[in-house]
C-alpha cells in the first residue's frame, strides 16, 4: 500500500468521525432521574405507574443520506474499506433507530445493531435466552445470607472515585482521564476517552469497584483512548454503533479473567436478557420492574435494570432497547478469539484488539496492516494481558 491508499482511507474515515458527532445513542434514548424517583414514590405508596418518557427528537433526514451514500461508495474488497462500510453502515442503522424511538421500527433497528434473545450465541446453538437462563439457575443454587455481604469492603462514591484516580495514574500512567461524580447517572458508571463518570450518592462493595476499574477504565476508555490515537483510522477511537458485542464482551472478560466479577454481576447481567425477552413478548415496565424484585434485586437496581430494557422503548411493552443481550454473546465471542490467537501463537492479533473500539473480526483483518503501518499498536495494554502464561493458563 502506499500513501496514495492511506490518504483515501483516511478521507473516509474522516467522513465517517465527521458524521459521527451528532449521534450519541444512549444520550438520546437514557430516562431522566426525575422519571426514577417519580416511579419509586409511587410504587412505595402502592400506586405505581407505567413511567411516560418524552424523548428529544431530531430531524436527521440529511444525516441519513450521508451515511447511506457514503457507505454504499465504498469498496469493500479490501479490508480495510470492508471496515469502513460496516462502520458507516452502522451509524446509518443507528440513526433509523433513533429516528424511530417509541415505535416498533426503533426494536427492529435495536435488534439489527444489538441482536435479541433468541439468536444462537456466537458459534452455539443455545441462544442468549437459554444461555441466560442457565446462569441464573446456577446462581440460584448458591445462597448467601445477609452477613456475607455485609462482611465485603464498602467504597461510598468518593472512596471508589479516588480508587480509580489512582489506579488510572499508576497502570497508564496519565493523568488527563477526568473521574467524576454525576448524581443523575442511572447506570453506576459510564467511560470514555477523556471522562469516567460514578452515580453520586452509591455505596459499592469491593467487587464492584474492581470490576469498574477493569470493565470501565482498563477497557471502554483504555481502547477508546488507542484508537483516538490511531494516525489513520481515528474512527477506531469512536466506539461505533457495531461494536458493544465485542467491546462488552471483552470488557466483561476482563471482569472475569481478573476475579472481579462476582456471582451477583453475572445474574444480573443473564436476568436484563430474560427481562429484554420478557418485553419483546409484551410485558410492560412495571411487570419488568416486579421481575428483577421477585429475584432478590433491591428497588433502586429493580428499576434502573427495568430502565434499560426500555431506553427509548414504551414502558407499555413490546419497544424496547435490546443492547444487553451484547454481554454473554460478546463474553462468548471473545473468549473464543483469545483462545484461538493463543492456541496459535498469534499474540500480536490478540493485542490488537486493544488498538480501538472494534470488533474480533476487525482484529483479524487488520492486523496485517500494523507492518506497513496503517493501524498502530496499542498504546495501553491492560496488566491481565500481559501475562500471557496466566491468561493462557484461565483459558485453559
């Protein structure tokens, strides 16, 4: 390739981050605080309502001619232009569904980006739903009294801000990640390149902090920040709508390879999946809302799991968001990936998958470009990886 090829893709690779700007998915489609505590004040009463979100909406007309022209230019032959049309095309899907909040067509584009509960895991014929289903089961078979979690260590939002500050200044050794507390998160943290935010007012046990340092820091913002860096494909910093899959799977194996997840995480994570089925089937927030209650969650997590399931959906059933079904799917898929690159010695493609938001499929393929230096190597590499004997050793 020569420098001719580089400042073609780099041109529509700008297009691509240029286009990007305007289209922030969980912004959009997130319920306001005010909605949670209305909904809990009335279930405390005994006079619950079904929550009425009244989502911003926006004219994208133009935004989705210009994705759609400029994904179908592209010439997908080389791989590197095959990443740049399943990356443009994303955004388009993701632009429909914002374009359709509330209404059945925003579901349709959900379960295009994100999948649904009844598709095969990557390379199983059990689907997310049986997977799901199986992990609960297993979890239920454990029981815990009070005194075991009361024994774990308790961070309030100020301990685990100062937890992470100083975990990010010591094992990437930078100090322009900004850790702040936001009272209005619903979520219990949220990453990108240049802030992680915490929900104020929360109290975290010892596993929760750990497997925020590790799914949040060492991983959404770790990748984001290497593809912000990337000299040609800047995309890869973005984080595009075709990812969550991997890079929720990857950072869930990273809670699970570093023994930060706990059994409680993994339940959770498996019972959103039968919720999301749940509410394709028609069942609305409040039977949601009971679901995850009826199941040991307390009110608050009740609802903001219940919340999830219906992010730019209709509380009344049968909209909903279906991006939680990228966790056991994408867990799946990337220990897969890394065990195979072991298997076969090919660490360097394993690494890359750090390099940028990207999927393992865009690993493989871009890998062969680090020698004519169209993609570079990740700046920062989590400490989990880079003990390859241990990893092989957990994959085993």
């Amino acid at each position: 390739m020569g420098s001719s090829d580089y400042e073609f893709f780099r041109g529509i690779d700008e297009k691509i981050v240029d286009l990007s700007k305007d289209i922030k998915i969980l912004n959009q489609v997130s319920w306001p605080i005010s909605a949670q505590e209305e909904f809990l004040a009335g279930w405390r009463s005994g006079n619950p309502k079904i929550p009425e979100i009244n989502f911003a909406t926006k004219d994208y007309s133009e935004l989705l001619r210009q994705l759609e022209n400029l994904y179908q230019s592209i010439d997908t032959q080389h791989p590197v232009g095959k990443y740049l049309f399943k990356t443009a095309e994303s955004y388009y899907y993701a632009v429909q569904m914002l374009s359709s909040i509330g209404t059945p067509r925003f579901t349709t584009y959900s379960k295009i980006l994100y999948g649904e509960p009844e598709d095969d895991l990557r390379g199983s014929k059990e689907t997310h739903l049986e997977a799901a289903s199986h992990f609960v089961e297993i979890a239920d078979e454990f029981k815990f009294d009070a005194n075991f979690y009361r024994a774990q260590v308790v961070y309030t939002s100020a301990d685990a801000k100062d937890f992470l500050d100083a975990e990010v200044k010591r094992v990437m050794k930078i100090d322009d990640i900004e850790i702040r507390l936001d009272a209005t998160l619903t979520s219990k943290a949220a990453a990108g390149a240049k802030r992680i935010r915490i929900r104020d007012n929360s109290l975290f046990t010892q596993h929760e902090v750990d497997q925020l340092l590790h799914h949040e820091v060492f991983t959404h913002s770790l990748t984001a920040i290497n593809g912000r860096a990337q000299p040609i494909l800047r995309s890869l910093g973005l984080g595009s709508p075709r990812t969550p899959p991997s890079q929720e799977g990857l950072a869930t194996f990273s809670e699970l390879i570093t023994g930060s997840i706990d059994l409680h995480r993994l339940k959770r994570i498996s019972l959103r999946i039968k919720a999301i089925d749940m509410a394709l089937s028609g069942a609305n927030f409040i039977e949601v809302f009971q679901f995850f209650l009826e199941k040991g969650e307390p009110e608050l997590e009740s609802y903001n799991s219940a919340m999830r399931v219906f992010r730019g959906g209709d509380g009344k059933g049968g909209v909903v968001f279906t991006k939680d079904c990228s966790y056991l799917n994408g867990l799946l898929a990337v220990h897969t990936f890394f065990r195979k690159q072991l298997h076969d010695n090919h660490l360097d493609a394993a690494e890359i998958l750090f390099a940028g938001r990207m999927t393992t499929e865009d690993a493989l393929e871009l890998y062969p470009f680090v020698r004519e230096g169209l993609i570079e190597k990740p700046k920062h590499i989590p400490i989990w990886f880079r003990n390859y004997q241990s990893l092989a050793a957990n994959l085993a």
